[in-house]
C-alpha cells in the first residue's frame, strides 16, 4: 500500500466519524426537534402560548404539553404525531370550535386529556378511539349540544374507564341545562327518514297506482295527453323502473288495477269514448278489453276505489258530471255489474273506501256538498247514506290512515285550508289545519314506522309532513319539487321503497325513501 493510498484513508476518516454521529437505525439520524416558536419547552414538558396553530416540531420525548390563551380554532388531523411519550395534553382556554377526527391519532399512552373552556358544540364520533390508556377527559366550559351527533359520546361515556367532570348540555332546549353524564343512549331519537330523488320520467300523469302481480312489481301510470295507461315494471338487474306495457285509451284519468283469483284487471276511466276493462292475458302477454261501462251511468269518472267485502270484489267509481252517478260494480265472476247507484247530480270528485268500527263505509267527496259518509248493510247488500262531515265545503278529496290503531282522514282543498281530522267513534273531528292553496291532493303515506301526509299544490312546493308521535300531528318535514302533483304511490321491491308521484304539469318523478341514522353523521 502506497503512501497515496495512506493518505486517502487519514483524509478521509474524519468524514467517517462526523457521518456516524447522524446515522440511525434508518441510515440516517433525524436531527432532534427545536422547541417551536411561542412555546417553552423543558427535557418532558411544554408550555405553547399565543400561537396560531398546533406546531408540529416538538422533541419526541415530550410527556406533558400545555396549550392556553392561544388563537387558534381548530385541531387538524394527526396534530401530535411523532410524540409517543405523551401522558398530559391540555388545550385550555382557547377558542377551539371543531377538531379532526383523526386529531389525536397515535396518542396510545395518554393519560389525561383536556379540552376545557373552548367553543366546542360537538365532537366527531370516535375522536378518542385508540386512546385505551386514558383515564381522565375535562370538557367543561364548552357548548356543548346533546343532540344525535354527540350519542356516541353517551355510548363511549359508559364503556371507558377514564372519569369525566360534570358537563352541561346548552342545548337542545329539550336538554338545555342537564347533564350529559345523566344521559343514556336511549335518551337519542336518531333515526330519520327522506325522499331522495331517484328517477325521472319524461312524460306527465294525472294518477299514479303501484301493484303486485304473479310476484313482481309494477306501477301505471295514467297519461291524459298522451292517452295511455303506460305500465312499467323493475329491473331487479339495472335497478330502476321499465317500460313493461301500454293501454291505448282517450283523455285517460285512472288506470286503476285490480287482482282477482290471480287474474288481473284494469279499469281504465275516460273523460270522452266511455270507460273500459281490460284483463291481462298471460299466455298472449297482453290486455284484452272484455268489458264497457255503461256510458249513461259513468259520463265524467273522476276517481276510482276497489275494495272487498266478505270476500267479494267491488270497486266504485266516483262520477263528476251534473248527468251521471257514481256507481259501485261487482264481480260475479266473467264479469262486473252494476251493482248499486249511490246518487245523483252531486258532481263527485272522490271516493274512498274504509273500515269504521269493523264496517265497510265509503265518503264521498264533491263540488257541491260536504263530504258524505256511507255505510254497508249487510242484510241490505248495499250502502247506505249515514251521515256528513259538518263545516267542510268544497272539499276535493279524502284520504284515510291509522296510527296506532286509532282512524284519520287527510281532506284536500283548493281554495281554504286542507285538514287532518280523528275519528272519535262517533264523529270525524278536526285534529290539525294546513294552508293549501291550490292543492289538489292531500295523500297519507305509512312506510313501516313512519307516517307521512303529502300535500301537493300547484303554485308552490310540495310539502311532506311527518307524524310526530309526541304531538299527536303532523310536523314539517321535507319539500318536494314537482309541478302540479295529483297523486302518490308507495313500490316495496328488494328490501327498497319508492314513493311515486304523478305530475300533471311536468316530469313524473320517482323518490327513493331511506333511512338515516344521524349518530352516525361526522363532520
């Protein structure tokens, strides 16, 4: 070896040593943080004032930190990373308003955390998930609002060993002033319910009717402009509603269906050329017309309800005309047959079909008298005037539902107020009132738990209301943009629920109902 090579090796060897002095178990030695800007910082301890964010160049071996009367209002995510020897975190006194969820990620060793006499409201679900180790959180002094989203916290509050002081809920008013350690999980009613827009179909519609047959789903449609019955059906594969079939009619209002010892009927109402019945002919896959309704009985039909009665198949059709008679056929089984003319010259507009006191009774509505209630005879056959609904004039339409066992009507009207009214076992009484001008449909809803009233109307939004089982009534709940609704209808098909909304002047329009759980919501 040469005196070059020698002398290589001594220039050469300082270099060695200084590279040593900042390599690691990585290659490289990472060279230990400063203390930030604002803060003072001791070999365990911090203190960060008057700074505007949460510095993120601390000394690892950091195991108390303090933050106080400082500006910032936020804790962004992983704001403490890279500090595994971590015990004490104070962030008091400040003006914090929201924090990460993922804020405090990485803090396994934390022992005591304090959030005190900031601005906080609520907390993102499962912030302190990952913190085992804790054994105290202070989060008094904020404002905090005990609604859905801080259940979870409820949840967490008695599971976890760490103690939390007293902390009192400024809201909601319902909570306001009581202590969230009082709280249990229960305490939330966090289940919610919408309709989300989910399909809209290029053509108007004046009804809407949804109905089973040989095991699947369809919905028709009727078209008065167009002059169809238009039947479309679901793809269980492209998940969203077909064309399936068509009846070719005039100036149609109702293309009401009917199940009858799985066959299946159609009633299509039209205001000129008379009213027909069709029957689906399976093995040709297509409707056949097998009957006319008599022309001098139903002139102007305006609505159409079938029912059973002692297992015998009827269905009514309410006629609007100043000549005709609303009518109630039965089914003799080739055909259906008048069976009973309930009056003359009253201009009906609706009939609705329901059970008051374990009997059958229909209330018809019409331009020129209240609505009137009949109820069936048994020894009769047939059904009989029984009484009115007293102070309700120009009513267009009635709508019945239940909630728990106990009867309502849903009253349409176009110019006054529309009405929610309880049966109290002798008499409709009225229960609520809402503004509806220009409504023409007034429609209850029941979608499992839920009960809903749609009122529509042809100069605003359309509202939905939702029960409120506390109350006793309705409470706002949701609006709806369609153009001029005329009625509604709810599809149950793979574990999904449509709500199906006709549209005189625009789109008709098909809603999805789902469910929110709004404990699970973050921010």
């Amino acid at each position: 070896m040469g005196l070059s090579d020698r002398g290589w090796r001594g220039r050469t060897l300082p270099f060695l040593v200084i590279a040593v002095s900042v390599i690691s178990a990585d290659g490289l030695r990472v060279r230990q943080p400063r203390c930030p800007f604002g803060c003072t910082c001791t070999k365990d301890n911090a203190l960060c004032e008057n700074v505007r964010s949460v510095p993120h160049t601390f000394p690892p071996d950091v195991v108390s930190l303090l933050f106080t009367g400082n500006s910032f209002d936020f804790i962004d995510e992983d704001a403490f990373m890279g500090l595994p020897h971590l015990e004490y975190l104070f962030i008091e006194n400040n003006k914090i308003a929201s924090i990460s969820p993922n804020a405090f990620r990485g803090l396994k060793g934390l022992l005591h955390l304090s959030l005190a006499y900031n601005n906080l409201e609520t907390l993102p679900r499962d912030v302190f998930s990952g913190m085992e180790a804790l054994t105290k959180v202070d989060l008094r002094g904020n404002n905090l609002i005990c609604d859905c989203k801080l259940k979870w916290l409820v949840e967490w509050m008695h599971h976890t060993n760490a103690t939390l002081d007293e902390i009192y809920c400024s809201g909601p008013p319902s909570y306001q002033g009581k202590r969230l350690n009082d709280l249990l999980p229960h305490s939330f009613d966090c289940i919610t319910s919408e309709f989300a827009s989910y399909q809209s179909l290029k053509f108007e519609s004046i009804s809407v009717e949804a109905f089973t047959f040989g095991m699947d789903q369809y919905v028709v449609f009727a078209q008065p402009f167009a002059g169809t019955c238009n039947f479309l059906e679901w793809d269980h594969v492209e998940m969203t509603f077909r064309t399936y079939d068509t009846i070719e009619s005039t100036s149609t209002v109702v293309c009401k269906p009917m199940v009858i010892d799985n066959h299946l009927f159609v009633i299509v109402a039209q205001l000129f050329g008379g009213s027909h019945i069709y029957k689906r002919d399976v093995s040709a896959n297509k409707f056949i017309k097998i009957q006319d309704i008599d022309i001098l009985k139903i002139r102007k039909p305006n609505d159409i309800e079938t029912f059973m009665i002692e297992g015998e198949s009827y269905f009514v059709i309410a006629d609007s005309s100043k000549a005709g008679s609303t009518t109630v056929y039965k089914w003799n089984g080739n055909g259906f047959y008048s069976h009973q003319s309930l009056h003359h010259w009253y201009r009906d507009t609706d009939v609705e079909y329901l059970v008051i006191s374990n009997k059958a009774h229909l209330i018809l509505s019409s331009s020129s008298q209240r609505p009137v209630i009949y109820q069936w005879n048994r020894s009769q056959n047939q059904f009989e005037r029984r009484t009115d609904i007293p102070d309700m004039e120009d009513v267009f339409s009635v709508k019945h539902f239940h909630v728990k066992g106990e009867l309502f009507i849903c009253l349409t009207r176009f110019i006054g107020d529309s009405k929610v009214m309880r049966w109290d076992g002798a008499m409709f009484k009225e229960l609520q009132t809402f503004p509806s001008r220009g409504s023409m449909v007034f429609q209850p809803v029941s979608i499992g738990k839920w009960q809903y009233a749609i009122l529509g109307s042809d100069y605003s939004l359309t509202q939905v209301y939702q029960w409120d089982a506390k109350k006793g009534q309705f409470v706002p709940s949701q609006e709806l943009n369609i153009q001029a609704p005329r009625s509604f209808s709810v599809l149950f098909v793979d574990s999904r629920v449509f709500l199906l909304a006709s549209s005189f002047k625009g789109k008709t329009q098909i809603y999805e109902h789902l469910i929110i759980d709004l404990s699970n919501s973050t921010f």
